[in-house]
C-alpha cells in the first residue's frame, strides 16, 4: 500500500496566471526512492511543499485535490502529526541552520513536539549516524563544508523520524564531493531502514542510478513516472523539458544515430554502457 | 568584525556560570553604578571589572576594539559634557559657551567611567555565554520562547549580513560601481546597488527560514522540551544571592545617606 | 594575436587574519585562451581571479593586466577590461527591470545610449531572456535571476571574462543558452577564465586547465590531457567526465589511443577502431 498519495492536486499561487501544479496524481510506495525531475519553475518546490502543508497552510493560492498519508487525507490531521511523519528538507542549507551546535540542531526538531530527553538524545545519536556527521556532536554548523551543512539540515529532519522524507534539490548548492556524501548517504538510508525518500532535482546525471523510481514534471504537470530504464531513453526529450540527461544516455543517443548501436541498448550508466558497447562491437549478432 | 560573535571558545570560571547569573549581574551594575559617585571608588569597580574581562580569556584583538569603542564614545561625551554641566567653581576654560568646571569635568570623568563598567558587565555575558545559552537565560527569565527564536535567528544572521555586504560591494564593484568616490550625494546614491541586494537576500533567507522552522515543527507543541539546557548549580544560586544583596545594600546606604561613596 | 593578456609572476597572497590564501603562482594567459581553473572550495581559485580585476593586491609579486598592473586601475577603467560573472547571482541584482539591470554596467563603462539599447537587445536575446526585458529580476526563480547576471556581464564585451560557475542551478535549457553564449564570447576572440566544479564543462568551452591546491598550481595543461589522465584527476581530487570513465573501462578491450573528454571524442574513436562504417566486424 503507498505510503504517500497526491490525488488529483493542483495548486495556483495567488496572483498567478497558471496553475504552477495541474492534475498530479501520484503513489509512493513505502521504503522506495523516487526521484522527481524537473525544469527550471516545473513546479518542484511547490510540489515539495504540498506534502507536507507549508502549501496551502503558508502560501496563499488555490488548492485542490487531496495529499493522503497512509490513505488519510493530511489536511485533516494535526499539524504536529504531518510534520512528524513527512520531514521535509528545503534546497538551501544555510537558510536553515541556527543553533551553536550540531546535534542541538537536530535536537530542535523533536524538542518541538515535547518528547522526553532520552527519545531526544536517541533521535540525535540515530541522525547523526545515518547523516555520517557522528563525529562532529559539538561543532559549530557555521565551521561545517557544504556538503555537510546539508546532511545537517537532512540530520535535523531526519530526527522526527519521519515516514517519508522530502529533500528539494539536494544536490543544487553542493560541489562533487558534497554530492558524493549525500548520495553515498542515501544509499545507507536505503540499506538501513524503510524509509520513503522523494528527491527532487533538475539533472538526471548522478541520480539515476540511485533511485527506484523517476517521475518527470513538466510545466505543473507529470508527464512521466516509472523505473530509471524505462523513462531515461530520450536525452532530447529530457533537455526539452528542461532536464539534464546523464551524459552516458547522450552517448548512447549518439552511438545509435551513428548507426553503431541500436536505439534500443540506450544506457545511462558505465557498467551497462560498457557490455553494450562491446557487444555491439564484437560481432553485431544478437541484436539484443 | 560583528559585535555579537564575540564568544570565547575557552573554559574560565566564568564560562561556567549559568548564563541568568551573567544577565542578572550586568542589569544591577548597570542599575548600582548611577548611585556611585565616588571617583576612586568607580575607579576600582573598573578596575576590578577589566581584571574579571581578562580572566574571560578574551584575546587582544578583540578586546581592544571594544575598548576602543567605548572610548570613542566617551571621549565625545566628556568633551560634549561641559556645554550643558557649568555647575561650580573653579572654572577651568572661558570659552564663549563653552565654560568647563572642575566640578563638571569629574562629573564627565564619572560618567565615562560608568560607561565602561556597565560595558564591561555586558562584555563579560558576551564572551563567556554561546548565543543559544544566552538566549536561553533570557527566556528562563522571562522572555517568551518566540521572543527569543528570533532573536537567536538574529544573532545568527547579522555576522552572515555584514559579511554578505562587503560581497555584494565586490561584485557591483566589477560591474564598474565607484562606491568610495564622488560627493555625500552621490555616494549614497551609490549605496543603493549594494542595500537592495542585501535586503532581498536577507527576505529570501527569512523565507527559507519559516519553511524550514514549519518543517522542523515549530509551535507543534506549546509544551517543549530541551535537550541542551542551562541549570542553576548551588553556586550560581549562591552568586545570585550575594550579588543581589550587595546591589540592595549598595543602593539603600547610599539612598538613606548611611554611607557615601 | 596571441600577446600575454595576464601575466603573474611570484604572486603571494594572505587575507588580513593571516591564513595564506595564495602561495606563489607563476602564470602567463595569452589573448583568446580559453581557461577552465578548477579545485577545491579553498584551494584559492577565486582568490587568484579576484586579483585579476584588481578586487585584491598581492601581498608579494606582480599581476599584469594587458601590461598594467590590475590594481592600479579603478573601478570602471577595469570593470571595462575585465569581465567578473560571481557566483551567487542575487549579490548583483537590484533594479526594477531586467533592461536596467543590463544597462547597469553598461553605463557604468561610459557606453552610449544607441550602443547600449543595441546590446541589451543582443545579449538578452542570446540568453533566451527577451521577454522578461520589462520584468523585475529580484521576482524572478533562481534560474532566470542567473541568466539575467550572465547577460549583464557578458554585455560588457570585455576582453577578458572570468565566470565563477556560469551554470550553476540552471537547467538544461537555460545551460546551454549560456554554453552557447559563452562560446560565442571565446569565437570573438575574448580570453575566458571558466571556474567551475563541473568537468563537463569543463571539457565544452575550455582548451586549457588549470588546476589549484592549497593556494598553488597543481596541474597546467591541456583540458583533454588533464581530463583522460586518471591518475593526474585522482592526484588533485577531481573526476573525470562520465564519459572519460567508460572509455577508461573499456580502453583495453578496444585500443582506444584518443584522449577522450566529450561524447564527440569517444564516438570517433569507436569509429576508428571499426573500419567500413561500424555495422560489422572487429576492432
């Protein structure tokens, strides 16, 4: 059963023209990694923040449609319930980071709902060691890189112990190595506990190969949703929305209008890539 | 530069009291220091007050530019003083309006250094207690917690903010902006290219901000919880106790004309 | 002309608070080059660029630009001869219009009215932005404030342009606008400096590389050789393309002997080791 349901949801902001989100409907299932991929004002960060109520609660506009948590419609449910049980973490880091230490940052969220110390100081001990920021309890959040700011700002929702976690560009503001961490993160996130992630970003290069699931949104809409293979076969069709295509898929693209690979061995990763080259060259038999 | 990131990464004793100590203390030496008049006496309270600063571990640099600061101040004050104190004799300068006694002129000197005991009391709170502990003592005290968010929030902003100015003036300056030239009214013309993105940036960071706090369950629960919190020791309560006795003795002698100083 | 355009010689460089920022470059950027500086946050690539538009003094040595040293020019002479696209676009925005923000620097150069009506129109048509001429760019998505950016600096026209992350939180549309754009700059003739963390990139619109640790120069060479030698990228912290990587991995297998950095490269190389066309038969 999915664990997040957005039903039929459209959002406009008030004073504008179009709807930045029309007609979304999509399932999440419980412990997958979907990855939502847009263009430049697709409507991601809206759609981030639809799930777990900033949008309507704190934007003015019109909303429709329905967002439901383990089928309940989250607009009827109390506010301390929604945001304990959907953690979402926005694109910039350092908007977000403003106590003397890093584990009193992550604390600040369950201190919020009233929990007793000791749940705290679990919550604390549990973020710090999926986040890969152990190490650093006492730190300052202004002495960290920023690849480690935004594991901090992820550690600091990650302490609600939330269902289903919401990251908005996580990658945008980071340089290779910040990248790196997080997406190694999100790999020990994967492995350790059931916990539903939804990403979103504006390049499919990197991602990819990490998620179970991409949905495509174009202009407020989806236009697009299944596994990794089946939606990443046109690098043309992903620059037109305004996505970035991994460069491996490009080169697949290439190959095949060059007539030295078939449209259908498209690849986006160096493993694939590699069999399918060599097989190609290799004889040519089989097609396949 | 900023004022408010002054904190002392050290352990002295005073960076073990509990911060409402600190708050309570510089309040009644702000308050004590008015009911003093004696020159010898606010000498020694300075005195006594920098040896105290120093004991924070406060580095060179640092303390001299506060130092400085208030100098300047005083400075101002005490030549300022004169024009509207010419109260006794002996008159020292005949000035047109400018008629400064000696009378007048100690009491310029008393001011100025009330001005930096009650400084020093402030300076202390500063270097020894992080942001989130001080803020925490005021709420203790009585400040409403959402008070005291934003003022946490504001602390940690306003070094972020000086320093995103002098970023902003780089980048307007390689797009041919002068700021240091011209006359007073071009240059503040000049400093619009600089202000606007300063305040745009700081509403963008505010909005970033309420999401982020919404997310992390802000106001969730009006009964929170803390997980690093500031606790009163039985000698902070002991410090407390005698320094708001001496402060109630102090300012009751002097009151009933039982002492003089 | 291929004259010296920057010319450093022994530069030293440490910030008032002490740290060390920049310990003795030695660097010659010739008319037309197209230069990608890379390596890590702190390494002092920016530092090193803020000296070519006279931002900083070196503490110790010489920067020339065009044979003057940068610092002794002011503001709008240098603003006139370098080009500075910094990295976090909302640090330049502020007017009403997106034109006016364009005609900013122009005017700031001493530009005049027709010229400056005529390059606004020219710039904002090349980053895709014509139709948000009347548009207040501090409204407009982080994206879009970017592009707005890119087209007030390149409008400038200076000789030398130094672009700290040209494309950093674009997408794939409004990229390769500013690709494009940039390109363009280097077919006239400007001298490009491009920092940047992305060696895609990189590999598109630089023909040289410079790669800084620690406040020194690492590696200088060919973008190509630098980018196809894993040993060099690994020794500086830095990771080839993705198609450098694949072609790495099946190198041996099929007698690569290009250097390989783009997807052009990679598929010409495969053509070489399949003789009539590539529909059958071995390498």
């Amino acid at each position: 059963m999915s664990v997040l349901s957005i039903v039929g949801m459209s959002f406009r902001y008030r004073g504008q023209s179009a709807a930045t989100l029309q007609d979304i409907s999509l399932d999440i299932e419980r412990g997958e990694i979907i990855t939502i991929l847009g263009g430049d004002g697709a409507g991601k960060s809206t759609l981030c923040k639809t799930l777990n109520g900033i949008v309507p609660d704190q934007e003015k506009g019109e909303f429709s449609g329905a967002v439901l948590l383990d089928g309940r419609n989250i607009k009827n449910l109390p506010r301390s319930e929604v945001v304990s049980r959907i953690g979402l973490a926005i694109q910039d880091p350092e908007a977000q980071l403003f106590t003397d230490s890093v584990e009193e940052e992550v604390a600040f969220a369950p201190e919020n709902l009233g929990l007793p110390w000791s749940e705290i100081d679990s919550r604390v001990r549990r973020a710090l060691s999926v986040t890969g920021l152990a190490s650093l309890p006492t730190k300052s959040p202004s002495a960290l890189s920023g690849g480690q700011k935004q594991r901090l700002a992820i550690a600091s929702v990650i302490s609600l112990l939330p269902s289903v976690l919401v990251l908005d560009e996580p990658l945008s503001m980071l340089d290779p190595r910040g990248r790196a961490e997080l997406l190694a993160m999100l790999d020990s996130l994967k492995q350790e506990r059931s916990m539903t992630v939804i990403l979103t970003s504006n390049s499919a290069e990197e991602i990819a190969v990490k998620c179970d699931r991409i949905a495509l949104l174009d202009r407020g809409r989806l236009v697009g949703v299944g596994r990794p293979e089946e939606i990443l076969t046109s690098p043309d069709r992903l620059e037109s929305i305004g996505v970035e295509p991994p460069q491996l898929l490009e080169l697949s693209a290439l190959l095949s209008s060059e007539k030295l690979l078939n449209r259908e061995q498209a690849f986006f990763d160096e493993e694939t890539g590699a069999g399918r080259i060599l097989s190609a060259i290799g004889g040519r038999g089989g097609g396949r | 530069m900023a004022l408010v990131d002054i904190y002392v990464p050290k352990k002295s004793p005073l960076h073990g009291v509990d911060p409402r100590v600190k708050i309570i203390s510089a309040v009644l030496l702000t308050v004590v220091c008015f009911f003093i008049t004696d020159l010898v006496v606010l000498l020694s309270l300075l005195l006594y007050m920098q040896i105290l600063v120093w004991s924070t571990g406060v580095n060179l640099k640092t303390y001299s530019s506060s130092f400085w600061l208030v100098a300047r101040f005083s400075i101002i004050l005490m030549i300022v003083w004169p024009f509207f104190d010419q109260v006794g004799q002996p008159i020292l300068l005949d000035l047109w309006i400018y008629k400064p006694t000696l009378p007048a002129v100690l009491r310029a000197l008393a001011i100025a250094m009330r001005i930096f005991i009650i400084a020093s009391g402030w300076l202390i709170l500063l270097l020894t207690t992080r942001h989130g502990q001080l803020v925490r003592g005021f709420v203790k005290l009585g400040l409403p917690y959402d008070f005291g968010i934003s003022l946490s929030i504001a602390l940690r902003y306003l070094p972020n903010f000086l320093g995103t100015i002098d970023q902003i003036k780089e980048a307007q300056a390689s797009r041919g902006l002068e700021s240091s030239r011209g006359n007073f009214v071009k240059r503040a013309r000049n400093m619009i290219p600089v202000l606007i993105p300063t305040f745009a940036i700081a509403f963008r960071a505010i909005e970033g901000l309420s999401e982020a706090l919404h997310s992390r369950g802000y106001g969730a629960n009006p009964a929170r919880t803390y997980y690093r919190d500031i606790n009163m020791t039985v000698y902070d309560s002991i410090a407390v106790a005698l320094i708001v006795s001496v402060a109630a003795l102090a300012v009751v002698s002097k009151v009933l004309g039982i002492a003089d100083f | 002309m291929n004259q010296s355009h920057v010319s450093i010689s022994g530069l030293k460089f440490s910030y008032p608070d002490g740290t060390q920022a920049i310990r003795g470059v030695d660097l010659e950027i010739r008319h037309g080059e197209r230069i990608g500086l890379a390596g890590e946050n702190g390494s002092g690539k920016t530092t090193l660029c803020k000296h070519m538009n006279g931002l900083l003094s070196p503490s110790a040595g010489r920067i020339l630009v065009d044979g003057r040293e940068a610092s002794s020019l002011g503001a709008s002479e240098i603003a006139a001869k370098v080009g500075y696209l910094f990295q976090n676009p909302d640090h330049q925005l502020f007017c009403s219009t997106v034109r006016e923000e364009v005609e900013f620097g122009l005017r700031n150069i001493g530009l005049g009215a027709d010229e400056i009506g005529r390059r606004v129109a020219r710039y904002l048509e090349m980053l895709g932005i014509s139709h948000l001429a009347e548009h207040p760019p501090l409204a407009l998505s982080l994206g879009l404030r970017r592009l707005v950016t890119v087209a007030s600096v390149l409008a400038m026209e200076q000789e030398l342009l130094i672009l700290d992350e040209p494309i950093a939180w674009l997408d794939a549309k409004q990229k390769a606008s500013v690709v494009g754009a940039i390109r363009q700059a280097g077919t006239e003739g400007r001298t490009t400096v491009v920092i940047s963390h992305n060696m895609k990139l990189m590999a598109e619109l630089t023909d040289r590389l410079i790669v800084m640790t620690g406040g020194s120069i690492r590696l200088d060479g060919k973008t190509k050789d630098i980018l196809s030698d894993p040993a060099a990228m690994a020794s500086v912290g830095l990771v080839s393309p993705p198609v450098t990587l694949l072609a790495e991995s099946i190198k041996d297998a099929l007698h690569f002997t290009r250097r390989i950095d783009t997807n052009e490269d990679f598929v010409s190389a495969l053509r070489e080791r399949m003789p009539g066309g590539g529909t059958r038969g071995t390498g």
